[in-house]
C-alpha cells in the first residue's frame, strides 16, 4: 500500500485558485461545491491555516443574494446546493455569525413544495439531493421548524425502493449518491427508522468491485467519489464492517496522480 501524498494534494488544491483555463472558465459555476470539498480536505490534512480566511469568507459573501439564498460563484443564480456549501464553509470557519441566518432560512423554506419535496431554486427542479440540502443546512442554522418537516421525510421515504436504496424522486432508481442523501437527510432528521438497515446496507456492501473500489449502482465501474457516498451512509446505519476497508484504501491510494493528487478511477499510473 503507497502512503497518502499530504504536500501534494495541498499544493494542487491551492493551485486550483490560479487556474484561468479552459476547464475553470466552464466550471466557475460550481466553485462553491468546490471550494468546500477542497477546504474541508485541507482542514482534514490540518493544512486549513495555509488559505486566506478572510479571501474565503468574502468571496462567499458576495455570493450571496437578496433572496437569502447563495450562488455557486458571483454573478451567478442562487441554488440550494450552493447555499449548503456556503453554510458549510462558514461552520468549517466558524463565521456563522457575518450571515442572517433568518433570512438563509427563509429562501430555503421558500422553495418547499406541498408534497414536502424541495426545489432546487426557482426554476422547480425537484431531487432527493435538494431535500438532503434543507434539512442538512436548515439543521446547522438551527432553523429546522421553518419547514414542515414531517412532509419532508414523508418525500424521502416515498423515493424508497424495494432493494432499500433511494432514487432522485419516487421510481427512481437506486443511486450511491441519492442513498447518501436520503439517509443522511433521515438521519438529522431523527427518522432513520424508515431505513431497512440489513437490506440497503447488503445494496451498499455489493458496490465494492474485485479492485477494492465501490461503484454508485450494479454493473458500472468503480469510481473514488463512491469511497464517500457509499461508506459515509453504510457508517450511518452502521454497516462499515459488511465491507474490506483495506482493499478500499489500497484503491484509494492507488487513484493518486503522481504529480497532482486523487483521479476519479483507479487506474494505477
């Protein structure tokens, strides 16, 4: 088994912020998902210090708009998703208290539907993602009671399939990342209960591939995202043990690049 290349993945992550090409030009409208999977990995490299707080939580600022809700980069549209992860990146800083978290709320509560479900932002889309995102944010506000929340886990639970997964909505299919969601959204909910531990966690279990790796659903190759969505929810139903951590950290570390950090599939350079 190689060794975790520390000083590498943090002079990538830092080099992402000088990046004026191509593929950062398309991508500028997720800077918010990205700036806190890539923050959060440097605090857990306990390399957090080595960023410019106040750069961070500017920035963050200026995305956010009159709605209450945040955009995934400035000058761009307010989305759930973004708002979540500039929550998030104000906990990780703990800076809650540069934001009116009334207000934060008060977008989010916007955007519940009559069947509990949420809508992404104002043009209606309608996934298992975006519940996950109000009550995750809703929770770290401490503003939970701005929703019906009762309807909320009723929307989730109606996206449960036969193997014990979740799909995007009711019918959907089961999904590694929607699984995630789902019962992450359970879980701070209080509402695990409506989780078949033993069958979703034998759905889990099964995503581990001969390499080591997990994939998001049957017959699809293995991916490193998985090694998240699909441990951090076998974790919550405390299912962890029905897999082979070793081959799963022989897989991960088998994803670094050389030169720049973690690929997407483990195809070993």
């Amino acid at each position: 088994m190689g060794e975790l290349q520390i000083e590498r993945h943090v002079e990538y992550i830092k080099s992402l912020d000088k990046k004026k090409d191509f593929d950062s030009l398309i991508m500028e409208h997720l800077r918010m998902n990205g700036a806190y999977w890539g923050l959060t990995a440097m605090d857990l490299m306990g390399k957090l210090g080595e960023i410019d707080e106040e750069r961070v939580i500017s920035w963050v600022l200026q995305c956010q708009h009159d709605c209450g809700g945040f955009s995934g980069n400035i000058d761009h549209d307010p989305h759930i998703l973004y708002t979540l992860s500039a929550v998030q990146l104000l906990v990780l800083y703990d800076k809650l208290d540069v934001i009116d978290a009334e207000k934060v709320a008060g977008y989010i509560a916007g955007l519940q539907q009559d069947d509990g479900s949420f809508a992404g932002d104002q043009w209606g889309e309608i996934d298992t993602r975006f519940s996950c995102c109000a009550i995750n944010c809703l929770s770290l506000l401490k503003r939970l009671d701005k929703i019906d929340l009762k309807k909320a886990i009723d929307f989730v639970v109606s996206c449960k399939n036969f193997d014990g997964g979740f799909g995007c909505l009711p019918g959907g299919e089961s999904h590694a990342g929607q699984i995630f969601c789902c019962v992450s959204a359970l879980a701070i909910a209080g509402a695990l209960y409506h989780v078949d531990r033993d069958i979703l966690g034998w759905w889990l279990c099964e995503r581990q591939v001969p390499s080591g790796g997990l994939n998001g659903r049957p017959e699809k190759l293995e991916d490193v995202c998985y090694s998240w969505w699909v441990l951090a929810s076998l974790v919550m139903i405390d299912r962890a043990h029905w897999i082979d951590k070793e081959k799963l950290k022989c897989f991960i570390l088998s994803c670094q690049d050389r030169s720049l950090g973690l690929e997407n599939q483990g195809i070993p350079l």
